[in-house]
C-alpha cells in the first residue's frame, strides 16, 4: 500500500509545506530534512494522506503533481514556501534487503578495485557546490564543493555536509548548496537563508 500526504502548518491560514509518498511506516515518522524540521517547529504541522493505493505509479504521479502545484520544491520556479528538495518520484518504497544480500553486496563491493580514476569520477560526479554566508546571511564565497571548502579553510568536511543539511552554523558561518545547472553552465542559488 502506498501513500501520497500533505503536511501543513497550524497557522490560521494554514500552507502545505511539503509532499511525499511512501509506506505507512514512512508517513508515521515525522521528521524529514532540516528545513522540515523548521517549519514543523515553528508553525506546527498536520499531516494529511491523501491518496492510498496500491498502485507506485499512481502515487508517484499525484507527489509530482501537488509538489507542482503546491510550489513546494525548494529549487523551483515558483517556490513560495516548503521543504521539498526533489520534484517528487524518487526512491525505492519499502525495499528492504535481506542479511543474506546485504553480505553478497558487501562482498562484492570489497572486491571491486577502486582506481584513482574511478574514484575521481565518483568524487566529481558526487560534489555539488556550496555557499559559504556570513549569519545574517551575507555571501562570503562559493566553493566547488564542500570537500574544497574544507581542505582550504581547515575545517572538517562532515561538518559542512552536517551544516548544509541541518541549515545550522558551522564555524561561525551559515552554508547552504548552491545548485548548478549543466545545461546552462549558470548556478541557481537559493537566497533564502531561514
């Protein structure tokens, strides 16, 4: 069984904040990223199923369609307020791997022999951009990558990834991602900072 759910602030007049889909285990729990966390806790939150089904596609395709039309996505056009950070339509519901796969994968991955090439690619392929903002929320640099910004100023890169998500400071400065778009070789920055 799947399901697609609204959450919704407690104000007088309340906004849908983020959308997702999942199992009924996954709309138990409450907590989702940072920026959700926020929100809930600042303006309190319903949760609202939507949809029950049994059919993924189905599913999926209402998460996308009231992502859009709730102007959710944190990155879109139209972003008014919410804590989607995906379009909706991602990942796998329920799937759970048993010990005995979870070994067979394990031993796999132990075998495979990483070359410093593959691993640049990986490394390359996982970064993404980072904003480096002074706490009132003035922009300070933008890093290539978390990585970058810690080997240059020192600083612990878990820590920045911890930072980013949890929108928390770090070291006396705020960092958020600075999302990049290949296709137009231009970077789309989220300026709200809250």
């Amino acid at each position: 069984m799947f399901l697609v759910y609204e959450d919704w602030t407690l104000e007088i007049e309340p906004r849908c904040f983020y959308v997702g889909k999942g199992t009924e285990r996954r709309v138990r729990l409450i907590k989702r990223n940072g920026v959700h966390t926020k929100i809930a806790k600042h303006f309190g939150l319903k949760r609202v199923v939507i949809l029950r089904t049994d059919d993924e596609a189905e599913a999926i395709r209402l998460e996308v369609q009231k992502i859009a039309e709730h102007h959710t996505y944190v990155y879109g056009e139209g972003y008014k307020f919410g804590a989607n950070f995906t379009v909706g339509g991602e990942g796998v519901s329920g799937k759970r791997h048993t010990i005995r796969s979870k070994a067979r994968i394990s031993a796999a991955l132990r075998k495979r022999v990483w070359t410093t090439g593959m691993r640049a690619k990986i490394g390359k392929a996982n970064s993404r951009p980072v904003e480096q903002l002074t706490l009132d929320g003035h922009l300070v640099e933008r890093w290539p990558s978390g990585t970058q910004a810690a080997k240059t100023l020192g600083f612990a890169r878990t820590n920045i990834v911890k930072a980013v998500t949890s929108q928390k400071p770090y070291r006396g400065f705020l960092w958020r991602r600075a999302e990049y778009s290949p296709a137009h070789g231009t970077e789309h920055t989220d300026h709200r900072t809250g």
